[in-house]
C-alpha cells in the first residue's frame, strides 16, 4: 500500500492514505493516517492497522462503515 492509495469503508470509498504511523520500538505500522473530505471539511483520521480487512488493487478496504470511520480520533496536529 502507498500513500495516496484509496481507501473503502464497509459501504463505499471514504478517502485516501495520507501516511502511516510506525511503533518505533518495534517498526510496525499501527495507524494509516486517512485524509477524508474537502478543503474546508478535510479531516486526517488515525486508522488502527486491526481495522483493515484487506488490500486490494491500489485500495485499503476497511472493516468499519462510514459512521465508524467518522467516530475515529483526528491526527493530533503537533504528530
């Protein structure tokens, strides 16, 4: 998966990969940072890694719907 990779809900496309949070003690990927929404409504929502489902074609499918994604935590602005 890449930056820029579109990312699917349970119900449709919500945004693409904007980047990825690493553990530094043990180099895993925990998050994909989600860039969802336009210009004035943008939002960079931290996904953890345990809810993809999979990956598939340049797309991250995840395994929560829309309203799930939405009720996820934003990146802190100083990440």
């Amino acid at each position: 998966v890449h930056i820029r990779a579109h990312v699917e809900a349970a119900h449709g496309r919500i945004g693409t990969v904007d980047e990825f949070i690493i553990d530094r003690k043990s180099s895993a990927v925990t998050h994909i940072v989600l860039r969802h929404g336009h210009l004035w409504g943008k939002r960079e929502i931290l996904v953890p890694v345990h809810d993809i489902d999979h990956i598939k074609d340049d797309t991250v499918y995840l395994t929560l719907n829309k309203q799930a994604v939405e009720d996820l935590p934003d990146q802190p602005k100083d990440a």
